[in-house]
C-alpha cells in the first residue's frame, strides 16, 4: 500500500506566497519620497518662495526624481525663503504615508554669499503628525552654501519609521530671513506595492480553487 503525499494546508500555502510576493516589493522599494508636502510657521517672503518650492525640483539642474544629484540656483522662485526678521520656527514634512527613513538631502540657499541659508536646525519625526521625537543620528547643522550653485549634502542614517519629519530651525547664516532652495527624503514605504497585493491575490485565489477541486 502507497502512502499518500501530504500536501501543505492552504493557509500555509498562501502564506509562503504572501511572503514571495509582497515582501520583495517592499524591499525593492528604497528611493526618494515622492509628492512630499511642507508647511512651516515662519511664513514666505512672497507667492513665489513658499515651502513647496523646496519639494518641486525647479532650480535643480542634472537631477531627477530618484537621487541626490543635481546643482541648484539661488534663484528667488526655486526655493523657500521665510519673511524677513524670522530665522527661528519649525518645518514640517508630510511624507504622504509611513517610511522606514533612512536618508535625506538638503541643498542649502546661496543667496547673499550664503547668509540667506539655514545653519543651526534639530530634526525630529513622527508617525502620527502629533508626537514627534529626536531622529537619532540626525543632524544639527546644514553646511553653507558660500556660491551657487549648491550640492546637496545627504544625511544617512539608520532606518527609522516615518511619516512626518520637522526641522526646528535654530538659526541662519546671518541675513535677516532664511531659506532652503530644495530638501528630499529617502526610505521604504510600509505599505506592500499595489501590484505585489494584486499578484497575492491572484495567487490566493488559484490556491482555494485547487483546494475546492481536491476536496471533490
């Protein structure tokens, strides 16, 4: 008499393919944040230096949308400029979802030989938008940037679970207002890629039907 072959549950067999088919999304998933959102409580010089135009791209120059790279110009309407006799304040970035953060770049303001820059800054993150704490590893001072155009200088540090980051300013380079011309986030998103639960579904399905068909 033949033993038969025990085949695995299909619990067990959906979950293996869970594991197969979502994880390497989210694993693969390590790049710049996009569609990023900032407001700030030390306001804009004018409609044209407002906190989105550090997350835009415009002023940057041999970049895409997937790196550090790329020089900046200190041009007004390509970054973020605070109102005059403000240096100190906070930044707050909305990164659309949870991250596990591992990096982010800031390319600091020129103007004015680069007085116009930030300098002394904490940084802090948050899951919720309400409780932030310390990001450890974090920096406490962005380099100036003596002449455009500007290079960015990238922060790494361990991965740590994001949804909001705040700068707190603490001071500028010297000018009466300060500003940042563009800053980009890096991590991975913990939530599973729409295709990776596509494919898991699919697979799912064609396991309870082959386990409806073996049980006729």
């Amino acid at each position: 008499m033949h033993s038969r072959m025990k085949i695995p549950s299909i619990s067990t067999m959906a979950l293996v393919s869970a594991l197969v088919l979502i994880v390497p999304d989210i694993a693969l998933g390590i790049t710049i944040i996009p569609n990023v959102t900032a407001v700030t409580d030390m306001g804009s010089l004018n409609a044209d230096t407002t906190p989105d135009k550090m997350l835009d791209g415009s002023g940057l120059s041999g970049a895409n949308s997937t790196s550090f790279a790329g020089l900046h110009d200190d041009a007004d309407q390509t970054g973020w400029k605070s109102i005059p006799g403000i240096t100190k304040g906070f930044i707050t970035f909305n990164l659309g979802g949870l991250y596990d953060l591992d990096a982010f770049g800031v390319w600091n303001h020129a103007q004015l030989n680069g007085d116009r820059g930030v300098r002394d800054v904490f940084v802090e993150v948050s899951t919720n938008g309400t409780d932030f704490a310390p990001l450890a590893g974090g920096p406490m001072l962005f380099a100036r940037a003596p002449a455009a155009p500007v290079s960015s200088q990238v922060f790494s540090f361990s991965p740590t679970p994001a949804a909001y980051v705040r700068f707190a300013v603490i001071d500028g380079y010297g000018a009466v207002n300060t500003g940042l011309s563009e800053v980009r986030f890096s991590g991975t998103s913990d939530a599973p890629e729409p295709g990776g639960l596509l494919l898991f579904g699919a697979s799912l399905a064609g396991l309870l039907w082959y386990g409806t068909r073996k049980a006729n």
